[in-house]
C-alpha cells in the first residue's frame, strides 16, 4: 500500500525515522496500530460513558469540577 503524504510530513517522518533508527514503514506502522488501539479504547469508553446516562447514572458539572480539583491537587 501506498500513501502520499505532503513533502512536510514525508520529512518529518524521515526525520524521526533516522532518529530512532527505525524503518520510515515501521514509524508509520507504529503510528496506526496505534491510532486504532486509541481509536477502540476511546469508542468503548463512549459507550461505557452512553450506558451509564442511559441508566440514570451522571454526574453535575460542579461534581465534575470538584473531582478534578482533588485529582489535580489544586
């Protein structure tokens, strides 16, 4: 398989290839393997995320700010 990338890519990719060590097709390889492990993952959070409101189960926006205070410590 084949795909054009635009000369800025093509030698950004060159680039970290030559960095790593790595082949150009294994960077690319790399890179979407992956964007589809993120892209399988994000959609089941989604759907976790759907059921949940769909049983009744959320969360306030003030809720929401509160948790993220406590994680992030501020």
């Amino acid at each position: 398989m084949e795909i054009p990338l635009a000369p800025e890519l093509e030698a950004k990719l060159n680039q970290i290839a030559s960095q790593t060590g790595k082949g150009a097709g294994q960077i690319v390889e790399e890179l979407v393997s992956n964007y589809f492990d993120h892209d399988q993952w994000f959609r089941h959070e989604v759907e976790k995320g759907l059921l949940s409101l769909n049983q009744g189960e959320s969360v306030t926006h003030e809720e929401v700010r509160l948790r993220m205070k406590r994680t992030l410590g501020a």
